[in-house]
C-alpha cells in the first residue's frame, strides 16, 4: 500500500495503490498542509504503508508538510528530489537539486516509456524539456504559463479588464477585450511551443515523442500542429517508477 504525492506551485496530485486497487485525484493547493492530509486520509480506503512525495513547494513547506503527513497516517514520507543522475537519466544543471523536481519525474518516465523525448508541462509556468535517447537531459525553457500570462495583462495594465473565464476557443483576432486576451495568450503559448520543439527535436530526434502534462495539457495541445502525447500524470508515474525502484534496491 502506497500514496504518492505530487505537490506543484499551485496544484497538487495523488494517487493510492493497494495492489490492483488505484485512486487518484487533486486540485488546488493553499498549503494548509494539516488540512490537505487529514482530507487525504478520508479517501484511502486503507491506510498507506509508505507515502512517497515529490514537490517543489520548498524545503521549510516540505518539512511542514511531512509533519502534516506523519500525523494524518503515522508514516514517515520519503521525499525526492531531483539528482544529477538516476535510473538511466542524466542532469544537465551544474545544480542538479535546482531543476524542478517535476520536470525531472516527467523526463525520467518520459524517457523509459519511449527513450528520446521532449515534455512540455503547462501548468502554472510552462516548461519545456529535452532528453536524448542515451538519457541526457539537454535543457529546457520555463516561460509563464497561460493563466499567468492572463493575470500579467490583468496586474500591469489599467485598460485590460475581463472577468469570464479562459476559454480558448480560437486562435483569430478577437471581437471583445476578453476574446482579443484568451486568444492572444493561447496563440502566443502555440507559437513558443511549436518553435521551442521544432528546434529541440533538430537536437534530439525528429520523430521524437512530445509530452503534454500539467493542468493546460489539453487546452494547449488541441491547437499544436504535430502528434503529442497528452500524459497528464507523468509526474506522478515517474514518481511510482522512483519508488518502485527504490523497494527492489536499485539505486543507479
């Protein structure tokens, strides 16, 4: 029996396994950590034996978090972080505990599902990475993501007002300041993208598998003009391949 946990800026996943029996869900985070943990408590059906969590919220959260964690299930959580090195991928940061340790989950399993691979994760920021096929990360990109680039135009400008909801329902010219923000933001999103991964694949592998995860995986990859992969829980697998590794004491 295990929790996985995955804990973004302002997200967070989870999934419980107990053999064949699988839950996951989510949503947004306030880090109320004791609050998070006592509702996760009321979803598992039996309590975890070990809870295996991966965030970029910060070491001084990550403490209060495993407090929160160890009192909601009395297991202590194991943390990972990202390395310069693990289970066949390399980090190209000098620092490697600098990259996101989403990013690096994601290009991990990225990498064993297909081997060269290129992931794009839209969530708060969007970020792009590359791996080749002998498991070297290559660099990415980190550029604000759609809802940040919405409130950007919001928080900067005194003229630029609008209340509904993101829609992104076309990429023309728009008819309203609402409509003119939505499908300016996506169609900027869709050029970078596109661009970014155009000249990552001339690095990598031109028929290399692109990976959307993140919380605008889809509203962003209906309008790219090449095959993704829409994966929304990569994270997450990477952090169970992680884990499982870990139990069956491979360490490299």
């Amino acid at each position: 029996m295990a929790l996985y946990i995955d804990v973004g800026n302002t997200a967070l996943k989870w999934r419980w396994r107990h053999g064949a029996d699988v839950r996951q869900g989510g949503g947004s985070h306030q880090r109320d950590w004791a609050a998070m943990a006592q509702a996760l408590a009321a979803e598992m059906a039996v309590a975890p034996g070990q809870i295996w969590v991966a965030s970029v919220a910060g070491r001084e959260a990550d403490a209060d978090l495993a407090a929160a964690l160890q009192a909601a299930f009395d297991v202590v959580p194991a943390f990972y972080y990202s390395r310069s090195g693990h289970l066949g991928i390399s980090n190209s940061y000098a620092q490697p505990e600098r990259l996101g340790v989403d990013r690096w989950l994601a290009m991990l399993e990225g990498w064993h599902q297909v081997g060269a691979n290129i992931v794009v994760d839209c969530g708060s920021a969007l970020t792009l990475d590359a791996v080749d096929g002998a498991g070297t990360h290559l660099g990415g990109y980190i550029v604000p993501g759609l809802s940040m680039l919405e409130r950007s135009l919001l928080s900067s400008t005194g003229s630029v007002r609008f209340e509904s909801p993101m829609q992104w329902h076309s990429l023309d010219p728009g008819g309203s300041t609402v409509d003119c923000v939505h499908n300016g933001v996506i169609r900027m999103t869709v050029a970078f993208v596109t661009d970014a991964v155009v000249a990552l694949q001339e690095a990598v592998q031109d028929t290399c598998t692109v990976f959307l995860t993140g919380g605008d995986a889809e509203r962003v990859g209906r309008w790219l003009g090449f095959p993704v992969e829409v994966a929304p829980d990569l994270v997450l697998d990477g952090l169970e391949r992680v884990a499982r590794a870990a139990t069956q004491g491979e360490t490299g």
